[in-house]
C-alpha cells in the first residue's frame, strides 16, 4: 500500500484535466486506489465493467481488506457507487466461496465467458451499454 499515495496523486491529475486515463501494470489491487481516488475528484455516479475470470468481491483474503480479490468489494464502499448495480462483470468463469454468500445474496449483473460466447460479443456490449448508459461516469477494469 506505499505506492498508493502516488497512483492516487497521478490519477487525481488526469481526472482533474478530463483525460482519458489507462492503467497498466502491477496486480488487481492497484485498481482500489485509482477506483478512490476517481471517486473523490469526480462528481456525478461510476459505473464500473468488471473484464475478468473472477468477480473480485471478497470481502477480505488471508485478513487483506484491500488484496487483488477484493477490489470491486472495495468500490462498493465509494459514494460514487451506489451498490452491485453500478457493477457490470465480464467473462467470469469462477467464484470464491466468500463471493457466492455475496453473489446469492445480491442480483449481480453479469456475463459468464460461456454467455459471452453464446449470445455474441455485439449483444453482451449493447446489454451492458443500455444497463450503464445512466450512470455519469464509466470506469473499466480490464484484466491485466
């Protein structure tokens, strides 16, 4: 967590200007402090599209609140993100026993990689537009 005082310096700067900003590099967990700080220079709501294998809801891993896993849990946690529905997750193909209370417990809008291939790429990106298109500002978490 050292290094976080400096992504969320650097991304403070971009979201500031205006800037189209991308983040490469490093683990998942990077994304909590450009998600927090996105979340305290922007006004207006985030919604989030989550591209990857894994939901990345666990509340917590090996007692780390803020590990690689947790990340979407976390911006559950910004005033910018209202709840699960501001999430859009792409391509999940597994759950941590940790998400699936979360999962049962909440209607989580998603595709599966299985549906991603079945319905078509054109489908599941107008799906997750028409769903995310009232939120202010959009923020992609790609798998890297």
């Amino acid at each position: 967590m050292g290094d976080w005082q400096t992504i969320e310096t650097a991304v403070a700067k971009v979201v500031v200007m205006g800037k189209f900003f991308i983040i490469l590099g490093s683990d998942h967990s990077t994304t909590i402090p450009v998600m927090r700080k996105v979340d305290k220079v922007i006004t207006g709501s985030l919604g989030i599209i989550h591209i990857d294998a894994h939901f990345d809801l666990c509340d917590e891993m090996d007692g780390n609140r803020f590990a690689h896993g947790c990340t979407e849990r976390r911006a559950l946690d910004l005033k910018a993100v209202g709840g699960v529905e501001n999430i859009y997750f792409l391509g999940i193909r597994s759950i941590e026993s940790d998400e699936l209370a979360f999962f049962n417990a909440n209607l989580v809008q998603m595709f599966s990689s299985k549906q991603i291939d079945q319905l078509g790429t054109a489908q599941v990106i107008d799906t997750v537009l028409a769903t995310l298109s009232r939120f202010d500002h959009i923020y992609i978490k790609p798998r890297y």
